[in-house]
C-alpha cells in the first residue's frame, strides 16, 4: 500500500491505490499558538506605509487575537502529512462522482462543501490535529511564516499543483507545500481559545463546527483586505461553507524495519 521514494529530493511515502505523497512529519516538541513576538511583527507590519506594510486597518485581528492564545508547548509524535491538499484528481479516486466548481483543472486543491462527510467516510486516513496541522506548518520555525515574520504576498499561494518545479519550490522544511493557501479542515472542534487545550498534539472533540487552517488562496485575488494574515502558521478559524483535505496517517516502518528520514 506504501511506496518508499524520492520526490523533490526529499524521502516520502507515496500512497500507491491513490497516488497520494506523503512527508513524514519528526516527532519534537513546539511553541503553539500566536507568540508576543508574532504580534510584534505584526504590529511592525501595521506600522509600515508603503509597499509591504498593512492594507487596511489590523483593529479586526488585534482584537481576535486570543483565539490563537495562550501560547503553550505541546509535544508531538511523528506522524505523515499529505505533501499538500488534495487535488480534484485524487479526490475522484474516493468519490468518482465528484465535480468542483471552483477548481480550474483537476490538479487544483479540492474545495469541498456538502462531500466533506462522504470523503472524510472513504479515507483510509484521518483529519490533522491541529497541534499536527501547525506543527507542520512551521517546520521548526517561529515566525509568522516558515519564511519567516515578513507580509506575505500573493505570490506565495498555490492550489495548483501541475507544476513540480513550481511546488518543490514552495515547499517548507519538512517537504510541505502550500501551507496555508487553502482552507484546511482539521480533526479538533471550534473552541476560541487555546485554554485547557492539551499538552500533546490530540485533536479537542466535542459537538460543533471543526477548526479550520489557512485559506489565503481561497480569497484570491486579493482585495486588499489583508488577507495574507490567513497564510499566517497561527490563523485559525470556524469552519464555514468549504473547505480542503489534508489527511495525516501513521508513519509505515520502511522496508529494512527503519523509519526514514523526515524531508530534510
């Protein structure tokens, strides 16, 4: 079911039925949530005129901001990540039937809306956590972004994924592309708050809306609304409408009975 390769340079897993990429996530511990020195830099930001500096006024997120806090360290096992959403395609090999308004080719993030259900019901594979979902995202770093604390731009999106040189080439340390573009669903249920969440990377369950992460490229193209916060690693939101599917599984035991390196 599992084929060990080479992609991009890095090791993976590809999933052979469907086709899917994996990375494999290390194990390690992290600081979760949004950090005084994320808000400093966003305040920097805030504080910039001209090119680089905020669109419109911050008041909105400065006054969300507790919905990523408090900050705690929270320790996570090594698990597998998709190397980035699903496409049109790779959905189609679970739900033959399905069709997608949004999408531009079948290589395009699948946006997902009433079959969230029906998918999340025929994958061999399991939601995030959010714990996972921005582990991920940061690959080690502690900025705004793995690329560190300056705005994003629109360039850095990516939902299409036809392009190989193109999606190597956003990919983070752990072999990730496109963390943030689209509006990923994760395991936990909406709570606005990171207080009583625990200390290691298990979803928060409960009655209610799931947690969803990202979703820069879904607002594309940009009005000028600051949606680049939405590409920001902390950015967390209710689920509302659509969304995509990043699915996560256990790590295989490579063929010799190691486990391969992580994508770096």
């Amino acid at each position: 079911m599992w084929a060990h390769e080479i992609v991009a340079g890095r090791p993976a897993w590809r999933h052979t039925p469907s086709g899917v990429v994996f990375r494999t996530v290390p194990g390690g511990t992290f600081r979760m949530g949004l950090s005084d020195a994320e808000l400093d830099a966003v305040r920097a930001i805030d504080a910039t005129d001209g090119p680089g500096g905020a669109d419109d006024d911050l008041g909105a997120f400065f006054g969300d901001t507790e919905r990523a806090r408090p900050v705690r360290e929270v320790q996570v096992e090594p698990f597998l990540i998709a190397r980035h959403p699903l496409t049109v395609a790779q959905v189609r090999h679970w739900l033959p039937e399905y069709e997608d308004d949004f999408a531009e080719s079948d290589h395009t993030a699948a946006r997902l809306q009433d079959e969230v259900d029906d998918l999340l019901a025929a994958l061999p594979f399991r939601l995030p956590s959010e714990a996972e979902w921005e582990y991920a995202a940061r690959a080690g770093t502690t900025g705004l972004t793995f690329r560190g604390d300056g705005k994003p731009d629109e360039e850095e999106i990516l939902d299409d994924f036809a392009d190989e040189a193109r999606t190597a080439a956003a990919e983070n340390a752990f072999g990730l592309a496109a963390m943030g573009s689209s509006n990923e669903v994760c395991a936990d249920v909406w709570i606005p708050h990171f207080t009583g969440a625990p200390a290691d990377a298990r979803p928060r369950t409960g009655e209610g809306p799931r947690t969803v992460r990202g979703g820069a490229g879904d607002l594309s193209p940009w009005q000028g609304c600051d949606e680049w916060l939405l590409l920001l690693s902390a950015t967390r939101a209710e689920f509302d409408l659509f969304t995509a599917v990043r699915p996560v599984a256990p790590v295989p035991a490579a063929p010799d009975g190691a486990l391969p390196g992580a994508g770096t």
